[in-house]
C-alpha cells in the first residue's frame, strides 16, 4: 500500500488557465477513462472505498483507495496493472477490500471521462504534482461536469503542499473539497447531492486521542465544505441551517479536543469559525421566527394581531439583508482560506510537536474519551440543577454544554459499543435538552430579531405585531418541562463509557 497525501479543489471552468499559469513549467496532458465498480449493495462505498478500472497513457490499472490512511487528508491506494476490462479478483483479494466484497459480484456503478493536465512543482522545498482534471462523470444517461485541481505531496513536508495551495487561492478561486470522485460519482448515480452521504468517522480503540481527533476532525471539515458549497450553489433555510450546524459541530470537536492540542493553538480555528456562524445566525433565526411565528399567525383564522402583513414585509426586508451576509461568510473567496487553514492545522499543526502534551496525544482513545464525557455530563447536570431559577445567561450557557455533549455523544459513539441501549438513551436525553432549550432560544433571538426589523422598516403596524406576537407564555412554559424532563432522564441514567 502507499500512503497519498493530497488536496482537491473545485474550481471555475474559467479559472483553469490562471492556475496553470501560476503553476508554471510545461507538463503533460493524458486522457483518463475510468470505470468504478462495486456489489450490488455498494458494500465498498459503505465501508469507505473506491475502486476503479482506469485506462491511460500508463495502460489499464486497477486502483483502490481508502477513505484515509493515519492524517486528515491521507489515503490508502492500492494500484496495479490488469489485463481485463474488469477488476481483478485476485488483485483485490490482497487489499483489505477483499474480505468486504467476499465474492459477490462487482459490476459498474459509474464513469469518469477526464483530461489531466500534469504539473510537476517544486515548492518550499517539496515536490508536488498537480493534476487539472476536466471532463465529466457518466451514470447511465445522468452527467455531471468535472472541474478539479488536486495537489499531491510526492516528497517533502505537508506544510509545503498547503502553502501553494495558498498561493493559488490568491490568483484564482478554489473550494476545498474533502469529497472525491468516487464520492460524486455515486451521489449522481444514486441521484443525492455530492457528500449528502458522507460517512461518520468510526473510532477504534487502538486509536490513539490525535488519531481519533484527526479522524473526527477529517469528517467535520469535509462536512463543513460540503454545507458551504451547498448554500452557495442553492441559498435556503436547509442549506443555510446545515451550514452553521457544521460549523458548530467543528467547533464543538475543537473544544472537547482541547487537551490534545492545547487552548491557543485551536483557538484561531475555533474564533474563525465563530465569526462564520454568527454570519450566518441572524439569516437562520428570522428563517425559524417566520416559518414557526410569522407565518402560523398569518395562517391562522381569525389572526390573532393586526399589522401582520407589515411586519411580514419588514421581515423579509431583514432576511434578505441576512442572507446577503451569510452568502458571504460561504463565498468561495472567504471561505476557502478559513477552510485551507483549518485543513493545515488538522494536518501538520504545532499542536502534533508540542513536548508538553505529547502524553495525551498518545494515549488512548477510549480512555480519553471516557475523560471527556464524565466531565461535560457532570457539568451539564450541575448547571442544570435549578433550570427555573437560571437567568438568561446562565441558561445559554447551559444551552451550550448540553449542545456540546450531545455532539460528543454522537462523535465518540464508535468507541463505546458495549452498551447501546445506554448510550442511545443518553443521546436521546442530550437531544431532547438541546431541542428544548435550543427553542427556548429561538423565541428570544427570534423576537428581538422582529422588533428590530419593524424599527428599521419604521412602521408602526409592525411593531405593534412584532410585539404582541412576542409574548407566547405558553411555549415558554412547554419548552421548559421539556428541558427539566431531560435533565431529569440524564440524572438516571448509567454511563455508556
């Protein structure tokens, strides 16, 4: 097997000639006819592997790769000559995806019809080859255009690969993106949006807590591209609130990861994907205020307050504006370097040399895990142990912990299968306390984001109804037994770590 470290890109059709130039040096071009194959149930594409048949300037090689090999953008490729228009049983038999397939029938899923333009660089002391791919992928009648720029690091360090990378997103502009070929391929064959079904990290215990948060931190990001190419490409409510859920979710793993890497080395990281979601946050809370406020009140009969019809206008005033800002904070050009950063620091960051922690680095996964989620449950409990008696700061600040522990829950699962009914009914519990006091949250950002939007339309019908819609004693009351009800459920439960 050898081990790939590289970067892919999405790129403008029109951007191609730009990057060449900066690429500089004459190189190769090869036109590349692939067929992917699986079994009938894709049984290699769940367990996270994409083989080929590829025809080239090289002659037909067979090529498996895996989802990731030890860092964030490493892969396991496993490549050979063939002679046969098909895959090689015997050839895959001695790769890891030979016990998956175990004898069924591989048959085509998709092709990919490329032109590679072949760079060879040489950069801050490093040799990397960068491959322009344009063409299309082919399932059955379905086509999908092809234009990706990978860089692979052939000799050197990581660090050098992301600082042309770098380079290049200041002359032209790229999307990082963690979802292959393979990946694209089978989103347009089985007609789902590229990513939509990118799998979980699985932790094993042999994993040491870098390994592990590597390994989270590779599928976070990949999730986090994914969102922004999504809201780009197709503003609304969904994409919009995927969006800013992977970002919180990636800042989530930063912080339970805190021991590993340190505070000051996450913590550029961690603020710059703040300012991308609270970008994003006022877009999402006058999308949850008119879907679950605004609207119900207009479709009522009879309405319940005047003045509706106003303050419906200033609110879509305020959503548009909104959207606008959260556009930008996805742009390719402001987006792809906070992503870029984030991708170098999950790869070759200070944090993997820093002497004073290389003890936790290496220990082991499970047990670290264990660590984390005995003190996030146990602060959850003891910050909501008079839930009524909070103010309102207190309890955003619980807010946070339960959201925190959930997305620990849902991230460390894989290493904890002993005991699922435990954990199920503990990722039920941590659920039900971020729904309730999530909406909680939800009405008071949601109310203010209405009266300042009536202000700002200046009339006065709409605040009027802005106010008179705010008060809703009986939402408040619900979503609070709600939230006691689940703290109540997380004090009875045995742990599942």
């Amino acid at each position: 097997m050898d081990r790939e470290i590289e970067l892919k890109f999405l790129i403008a059709p029109e951007a191609s000639d730009a990057i060449l130039a900066r690429l500089g040096a004459d190189g190769a071009v090869r036109r590349l006819d692939a067929t992917y194959y699986d079994t009938a149930d894709h049984a290699l594409r769940r367990a996270g592997f994409g083989l080929r048949v590829r025809d080239g300037d090289g002659g037909r090689k067979q090529t498996l790769k895996s989802a990731s090999a030890g860092g964030v953008f490493a892969r396991g490729e496993w490549e050979a000559p063939v002679s046969g228009p098909g895959p090689d049983r015997d050839l895959l038999d001695q790769t890891p995806a030979g016990r998956i397939v175990n004898g069924d029938v591989l048959a085509p899923v998709f092709a990919a019809k490329v032109e590679r333009t072949l760079r060879l660089v040489e950069h801050a002391g490093a040799v990397i080859e960068a491959a322009l791919d344009r063409g299309e992928l082919q399932a059955g009648t379905d086509r999908a255009a092809v234009n990706e720029l990978e860089l692979e690091l052939k000799t050197g360090e990581p660090a050098a690969l992301f600082d042309l990378a770098r380079d290049l997103m200041a002359h032209a502009p790229l999307r990082l993106s963690l979802v292959s070929k393979a990946e694209r391929g089978y989103a347009l064959a089985l007609g789902e949006a590229p990513g939509a079904r990118r799998e979980a990290a699985v932790l094993t215990r042999a994993m040491t807590a870098a390994e592990a948060f590597q390994a989270l931190g590779n599928t976070a990001l990949g999730r986090l591209c994914v969102a922004a190419e999504a809201l780009v490409d197709l503003p609304g409510p969904e994409a919009l609130h995927n969006l800013r859920v992977a970002a919180r979710r990636l800042r989530a793993l930063l912080k339970l990861f805190r021991p590993v890497t340190g505070r000051l080395a996450a913590r550029p990281a961690s603020d710059a994907l703040k300012v991308m979601a609270d970008a994003l946050g006022p877009a999402r809370d006058l999308d949850v205020y008119i879907a679950g406020t605004w609207r119900p009140a207009v479709e009522a009969d009879p309405q319940p307050v005047e003045g509706l019809g106003a303050l419906g206008k200033a609110l879509v005033e305020a959503q548009q504006a909104a959207y606008a800002r959260a556009l930008d904070a996805a742009a390719p050009g402001r987006f792809g370097l906070l992503a870029l950063d984030i991708a170098a620091w999950l790869e070759a960051g200070d944090w993997l040399a820093d002497p004073e922690r290389a003890e936790v680095r290496g220990s082991s996964a499970k047990a670290f895990a264990a660590d984390r989620l005995k003190a996030l449950s146990k602060d959850v409990l003891k910050r909501g142990e008079h839930l009524e008696a909070l103010d309102a700061e207190a309890r955003h600040r619980l807010r946070i912990r339960g959201k925190g522990l959930r997305y620990a829950i849902d991230a460390l699962a894989t290493l904890f299968p002993d005991h699922p009914r435990r954990l199920e009914r503990w990722s039920d519990a941590a659920r039900d306390l971020q729904d309730a006091l999530g909406g909680l949250n939800d009405q008071a950002l949601g109310a203010g984001l209405a009266r300042e939007a009536a202000l700002v339309d200046g009339d006065p019908q709409a605040a009027y109804a802005a106010g008179a819609l705010s008060a809703a004693p009986e939402a408040t009351h619900k979503l609070m037994r709600e939230a006691k009800a689940a703290l109540a459920q997380m004090r009875d439960l045995k742990p599942f770590w």
